[in-house]
C-alpha cells in the first residue's frame, strides 16, 4: 500500500471532478480498488502502487480537462482511465478543443474521445469522409453537427440527408400512407438530430424553403449537388451500384459524409455491401479520408461498450473456429 497527494489548486474544478454525491471519484475507486479522500486543499489516493499511479494520472488528467471548461461525466471518467491504462493518458489535451456546434436549446457539441476527434477534424479537412463504426460512436450526430455547422456559416446552401430504405419493397407495401411515410421510420434518427441540433421550429422552416431535405437514397440518382453538405447514413445497407450512384451526385463546393456499421448488414448474403467496397476502392484517393470508430469511441451507456466487446470476442472466436477446419 502506497499514498500519493494532489494538490488543489482550483476548488471548482474539483468539485467538477468529484461530481454529484462524489459518484465520479466513487467510479474510479471502484475501478481501480483505491481511496480517495479530499483534505485541507489535497487529494490523497492509497492502494496498491500501480493503481494509485494510474488513479492519479486519471484524477490530473480529470482536473485539466475541468479546468478547460468541460463538465466532467461518468462517460469522461471512464473514456479516461481506458486511456489511462493504455499509457495514452497526454492524449487527453486533444478532447478540449473548439465546439463544433451548439444545439436549439444552447448545448455545445463537441468530440468527447480521440476518435472522434479524429472523425471530426477528417470532415472538415476532406471532401468526402467516410465513417465507420460500431452503434454509439456519434458517426451520425457528429456528422449532422458539422453539417448544421458549415450550413450556419454558409459554406454551404443545403443540407442533404439520406438513408437507403432496405426493406423497400414487401414489407413496406404493408404500411399505410404515401411513400414518405412509408420511408420516414427509416429516416427518423436523421430527423431527431436535425430538430436537436435547429429545434422543430427552424428545421420546419428550412424544410419548407428547400434548404434542408431528408429523402430516401432512392430519390438521389440523376441529380447533383453543388453547394450541399451530404450525408449517407446506414451505408453499410448501400448495394455496390448504389454507393458509387450517391458518391457521383458530388458537385461543387459539396462535402459528402458517409456512415455505417459494417457488422450490421442487412443486405441478402449473395450482396456486397457498397460501403465495404468502396472502403476497399477508395482507399488512399486525395480528398477522402476513411475513418474508423471502435468501442472504446462509444458515448452511450457503459454496458454498451461491453455489448461491442462480446460481440466481437464472439466473431473472433468463430472466425479462428472456420480457420481450423
């Protein structure tokens, strides 16, 4: 048993960090099986040598991150000691950087790990991004906010949102109403980010006007887009003619983003999946960055990440099963 101190400079920022009912610093004693108790102007951390290290580069690295203004919540204790126990803990300056919007209601959003970040600075330096990346990593969220953002600060004219309705056929013929609302279910994550990041009011008036538009993939062949942001959600259910029918709608002064999940494809097994192949095709073309999310980028639920993990142990483990045979 060891005992390390830290010295309080800012009382606020510690408040920050401890959280509410101390349930931040209560989060890393469990993780870590440390103490942590706050006296005269100090924290003290005790317990076994290699925790405590690893508890007090979480708590300094918790204190910067307050001290830039964040509002540290269970998703940054967790996101930090993942980086903690990787050795990657100087990393932790890039998550406080610029705002990349603010919403109707006044909240900032802004990259909340380093992939994420990466993901964001890759939209705003190349024409054509492509996301890829288990459900939670804000592939969809972040790219909506960039687009409400460059729209904002009129580098572009329209906002195009699409997804490709994969059960388009039987299934849908099922429902009652006209075709958009037989699409609009497959289109509602899109629209729920708009009316977060525009409010309901805005985005309607935008709607109206033309410059917004959420539409099936479908209604995206024969057209070209200059002056729009673009955004391809669920891409990994995008045939191979598909995506290279969207990828060629391109026009002047556009950005294209692309997102998806490349182990949910709902395509029918004899189908390649257009946002496969065009990882594969594009790979290394100027002006196209490939990004790729992981669980550790997750920002939902802890139990989420956990979720990713076992999934991929699993497909690890068949993949090395059929290897054998």
């Amino acid at each position: 048993m060891i005992e390390q101190t830290i010295s309080i400079e800012r009382l606020e920022e510690t408040i920050n960090v401890f959280g509410s009912f101390d349930e931040n610093i209560r989060l890393i004693e469990s993780e870590l099986n440390v103490s942590v108790v706050s006296r005269d102007g100090e924290l003290k951390i005790s317990g076994d040598a290699e925790n405590v290290l690893f508890a007090v580069k979480a708590v300094e690295a918790l204190l910067a991150l307050a001290g830039r203004g964040e509002s540290i919540t269970e998703q940054h204790v967790r996101y930090i000691l993942q980086l903690v126990r990787a050795g990657q803990e100087a990393k932790v300056e890039e998550l406080a950087g610029d705002v990349l919007c603010v919403t109707a209601k006044g909240k900032p959003i802004k990259p909340k790990t380093i992939g994420q970040k990466k993901y964001v600075d890759a939209i705003g330096d190349n024409v054509v991004t492509l996301g890829v990346g288990p459900a939670g990593t804000g592939k969809t969220y972040l790219a909506v906010a960039a687009a409400v953002a460059a729209f904002r600060e009129k580098k572009v004219n329209r906002i195009i949102l699409t997804r490709p309705a994969v059960e388009a056929g039987e299934r849908l013929g099922f429902l009652p109403g006209d075709l958009q609302s037989k699409v609009d279910p497959y289109l509602r994550p899109l629209y729920d980010a708009l009316f977060e990041m525009l409010g309901p009011e805005t985005y309607q008036k935008y709607l109206e006007r033309g410059n917004i538009e959420v539409a099936p993939l479908a209604y995206m062949r024969g057209r070209t887009l200059d002056d729009s942001f673009i955004i391809l959600d669920e891409a990994q259910n995008t045939s191979r003619e598909q995506m290279k029918m969207f990828l060629t709608r391109l026009g002047f002064g556009s950005k294209i983003v692309i997102t998806g999940d490349i182990t949910q494809i709902d395509l029918p097994t004899d189908k390649v999946s257009g946002l496969k192949e065009a990882m594969r095709v594009l790979k290394g073309v100027e002006e196209i960055a490939i990004c790729r999310l992981s669980g550790s980028d997750v920002v939902r639920h802890a139990l989420v990440q956990r979720i990713i993990k076992a999934y991929e142990d699993d497909e690890d483990r068949r993949t090395k099963k059929e290897g054998k045979r």
